[in-house]
C-alpha cells in the first residue's frame, strides 16, 4: 500500500516539474519575442 502512495507522490511530482518547466519555456519565448520587437523599434 504504501509503495503505491509513494509511487503515486513520485508521479504527481515529475507532473508538477514538467508544467513549471512548461510554463518556464513559454516565459521565455515570450521575452524573447519582446526582446526582438524592442530591438526591431530601437533600429527605426
């Protein structure tokens, strides 16, 4: 039983790194491209 609980903790938690980290790559996909629009209105 209780290896079922620990494996079931050990799931939950690879699942919640794997949505930060997600969440992670899209914030900086999301500077990145700000980045590029303020370089694009720097050079005009």
């Amino acid at each position: 039983m209780w290896v079922l609980v620990k494996y079931l903790l050990l799931v939950s938690l690879g699942m919640g790194i794997g949505i930060v980290l997600m969440c992670i790559m899209q914030v900086g996909k999301e500077a990145d491209r700000e980045m590029e629009l303020f370089k694009e209105r720097e050079e005009k």
